[in-house]
C-alpha cells in the first residue's frame, strides 16, 4: 500500500505541493529517500527512525521507499522530516485517520521534537491555495503562520502530541491570527530633533513622497546620518500586502521575531560598509535573502558609501532599477524582491572638509579624486536626489526653536502618496520613482516652458537617459506636493537642482 502525505515546498520565495508518498513492502530492511532530495534530506531517514523510536513507537523493519512528488523539483533542508515520520505512521497503522486535509512541515529532533524552520509564512500561503484545512507546524513559526487567514494553523510541539492530535484523543486549537499593528509606528527619533537643515529636509520629503532615492554629502557632524536615521518617521504606512511581502522574505531568512510575526513597519537596514557582497545582495549555498531583499518595501542607508566594497555597490545597480535581484549559485537561481527605497550618506573627500565652507582640506587634489571615483557614474546616475549637507550654524543649533515635527511632515507626505495611489490604480506602481517608461510621457505632462527648461537643462549638462527620466520622476513628485497636474518649469528646476551636485565634486 503506498501512503501520501501532503507537504508544501519551498525554493527562494516560491513554494509548490509536495507528497511524500510511501511504500513499505517486504523485503531486506532498508530505509531510501527518492525524487531529488539533497544531503540534508537524506539525513532525515537516521532523525525519522530515532524519533519514531524515541516516541514509542515500533518503526517497521521492512523495506521502505519514500518519493518526494514531484521528482524533478530539487528539494532542500530538513524540512520534511515531519511528513516523513508521519507518513510512516499512517503506513505502520499507528495514525489511522484520513489526512486529505492536512499538510505537515518541520524538522525533527532525535527525541521527537518539532523544530522550528524558516519559510512558514510563504508555505501557510501556498497550503491555503491549494485547499489544505488544517497546517501542521512547529510550534515556534504558527504565530507567522496565523498571519494568513482562512486555514488551521497547527502548532505541534512533538511527534506523540502530534500522533493524539491525528488519532482525535487531544485537541490543538489553531494559533491566533496576529494582529497587525496598525497604529501610527512609535519612534524615539523625530524630525525635529535636527536643527536648521532646511534644504536637506526639503529633499528628504520630497524622497519619502516619491520614493526617490538619495544620497547626502557633507563634511563630518553635520547630521548626515542623523537626517538619514529620521527618513522612516516620515514614511507612509504599510499596506497589508505589502506587510505579507516583507514578512515573507523575512520568514525565508529565519529573522522573524515570534512575538511579532507581521512586519508592520517599513524596514530600515542599515548594513555595516564591511558588509559583503552575499550579505547585501543575498547568497549561501541555496541563496537566502540579502540586506537588500530584506528592506524590501522599506529603506536600505549606506551610511559612508565610499568605504564600501567597490564590488558589493556595483551589485547593486541592476537589483536597484528592477526592484528585484537574482541570485545564481550551482544549486539554484532564486529571485527576491527588493523594492527601496537607498538613501546613503558620504564625506566629499578622506578629511572631510572638501568643500567645507571655512574649515581647509588637507587631502590633495588627487585624493579627492579618488575618494569620489569609488563612486560610480552608473550607481550615481540611479540616485535621483543628490543633496549637499552644509555644517549647522552656531544660530541654528542653539536656537530654542522647535522645528516641524516627524508627524506634520508625515501628514503632507500621505497626502502626495494619496495622489499618487489614485494616479497608479490598476498599474501594479506603487509611487512616482517607479513609473515605467511606458507610462513616464502620459503620467509626467509638462508646461511648454517646463519642456523648454528641461530640454535646455539636458543639453547645458549633458544628461544621460537615465538622468533625464530621474528628473522628470522627481520633478512630477515636487508637482504632486505642489498640487498640480501638469509640471511646471519651476519644478524641474527644483529637480534638475537635486542633480547639479555631481557637477561639483565628480567633475571638477
Ligand atoms: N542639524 C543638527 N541639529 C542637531 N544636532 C546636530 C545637527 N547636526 C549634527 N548634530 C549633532 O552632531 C552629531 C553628529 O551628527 P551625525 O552623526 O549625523 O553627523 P554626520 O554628518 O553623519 O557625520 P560623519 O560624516 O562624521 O558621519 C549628532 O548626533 C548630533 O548630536
Ligand atoms: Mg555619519
């Protein structure tokens, strides 16, 4: 008699319908794994025949073949070791209930513990597809889980509650769906904790209203960083999708807390400049998440981006304009999602001074040169917002004058988004950096002294492609905030402005 249990799969992001099916039949004791498991897998036939023992249970000394349907999809880890050792029960008689409506998944610990594992959230997705009732999981990933409503959650601690819960001898009640928490994020940071600033302000709204990416210069203790720490505060707030997105890359990844498994507040990653290229783009050896992909639907700060690895910024280029990043190994190309927001912070030269208002530079000229040449043209030309990040004042910073708080700016950024949300509907954009070119001419409509501005911009400095559609994406969000339709010549002033910067310090 061959048994099937039901299992979901999992590779990256994408999950399918796994079944174990297995046969026991006479013959020379043997235990064999089939339908491309990896080495892991093949491990699981020593934890499955001590668990089985270990719970009390006889484990048949006969020949069993169990084939992991379907066969020609590679599977990975540890993580059907549950339906392993449950479909062995059914065939050994010891569960002998009809399971048509279950799927299991987790590893197991020799003594019949259900560990937990990473991917739940994406895999309760697929078991609800594809009709499942109830979800058998370890008891430390149903919180993530319970995020997806309409199928039983199941937490299983150990195989003999799991066999009680089968057989109908004890109840399990489902985990509680989690609630996401939509209350405005608490921050312990605010806007108005930096003085003066006016213009870089200015720039970092206008990047939270579109989603515009930005990088700010200046000499040291200026507030670069402070500035950049600040950006969430102003973000809108997540939508439920976009909750599930990010928590399920954050399932993958194995970092969800279990107290609060929906991610309810836009990421903001910050990875250390020694941060290596597998860590920020994703990688191992079936690739997991990087800190990119992780941000996802948040904020990825490189705070001092010349000290990072010329190699890790270069990776980014590619996943930064498609809002997605493939990661190729020998055992599997997987795709992840990474649609951010970058904002990274940088000192114009080694000293820090270059530029500086009073304070000299000592670093010489070819210095300078270098410094600035570790930045790319191409990674620059993705940056729509280059802002310059002039030293506080003294006036300023001893000003007992509150400035506009995180809140009253949020307030205006929900409103530009609102505009925006109605503009994109039924496009799949999510805001103005985004727009495709299929949708930049229709969606971006221009004054004819706009269009005469721009175009006298674009050969005065001699823009690429690329910077002209940066610009015109900027300048349609510094509309948007203004309240209008059409762009005027004064916004794409305001844009091209935001782009002058690399004129300054790259080609001097
Ligand atoms: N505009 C400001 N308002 C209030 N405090 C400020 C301001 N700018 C700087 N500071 C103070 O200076 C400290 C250093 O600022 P911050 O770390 O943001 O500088 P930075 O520009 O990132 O410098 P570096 O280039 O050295 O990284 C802040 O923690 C804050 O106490
Ligand atoms: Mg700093």
């Amino acid at each position: 008699m061959v048994v099937k249990i039901k299992s979901i799969g999992i590779l990256g992001m994408d999950t399918f319908d796994v079944t174990v099916e297995t046969d026991i039949s006479r013959g020379i004791p043997s235990f064999d794994i089939v339908g491309l498991p990896d080495a892991s897998i093949k491990e699981s036939r020593d934890r499955v025949r001590s668990a089985v023992r270990n719970g009390g249970f006889e484990f048949p000394t006969k020949k069993i073949v169990i084939n992991l349907a379907p066969a020609d999809v590679k599977k990975f880890g540890s993580i059907y070791d549950f339906p392993i050792l449950v479909s062995i029960l059914v065939a050994n008689g010891i569960i002998n209930k009809d399971l048509n409506d279950c799927a299991f998944i987790g590893e197991i610990s020799l003594a019949g513990d259900v560990r937990p594992i990473n991917g739940v959230l994406p895999m309760a997705i697929q078991a609800k597809q594809s009709g499942i009732k109830n979800f058998l999981v370890p008891k430390e990933n149903a919180s993530e889980g319970a995020v997806i409503e309409g199928i039983n959650i199941i937490p299983v601690d150990n195989i003999n509650e799991a066999v009680d819960f089968l057989n109908g001898r004890v109840k399990i009640s489902p985990a509680k769906p989690a609630k996401p928490n939509t209350n405005i994020p608490n921050f312990d940071i605010d806007f108005s904790d930096v003085k003066g600033q006016m213009s870089a302000k200015r720039a970092l709204e206008i990047a939270a209203c579109g989603g515009h990416n930005i990088l700010l210069i200046g000499s040291p203790g200026s507030g670069k960083s402070m500035l950049a720490k600040r950006l969430p505060t102003i973000l809108p707030n997540m939508t439920f999708d976009e909750m599930i997105e990010t928590t399920k890359i954050h399932s993958v990844a194995g970092i969800l807390e279990k107290d609060s498994p929906l991610i309810s507040q836009r990421p903001f990653r910050s990875p250390h400049h020694t941060v290596s290229s597998a860590g920020l783009s994703g990688g191992g050896t079936i690739p997991k998440p990087g800190e990119i992909s992780l941000a996802h639907n948040g904020v990825l700060f490189l705070d001092e981006l010349p000290e990072f690895h010329k190699n890790v910024m270069e990776a980014m280029r590619q996943p930064l304009e498609d809002g997605q990043i493939t990661i190729s190994r020998v055992s599997a190309s997987l795709t992840y999602p990474c649609s951010i927001m970058l904002i990274a912070a940088m000192n114009p030269c080694p000293c820090g001074y270059f530029g500086h208002p009073t304070k000299k530079c000592t670093c010489t000229r070819k210095n300078v040169l270098a410094y600035l040449s570790k930045i790319s043209g191409p990674l620059l030309d993705r940056i729509d917002l280059h802002i310059e990040v002039p030293p506080v004042g003294f006036k300023d910073l001893s000003s007992i004058k509150k400035s506009e708080t995180s809140a009253e700016i949020k307030k205006r950024v929900d409103a530009v988004r609102e505009i925006q949300n109605e503009r994109f509907k039924n496009t799949g954009i999510k805001c103005n950096a985004r727009i495709t070119s299929a949708f930049l001419a229709e969606m971006c409509p221009m004054s004819d002294d706009a269009k005469s501005a721009l175009q006298k911009v674009f050969d005065i400095l001699g823009l690429s492609g690329r910077a002209y559609d940066k610009i015109l994406k900027v300048s349609r969000t510094i509309a948007d905030m203004d309240n209008k339709e059409v762009i005027q010549q004064e916004h794409i002033y305001e844009a091209v402005q935001y782009r002058s910067l690399d004129k300054k310090y790259w080609q001097t």
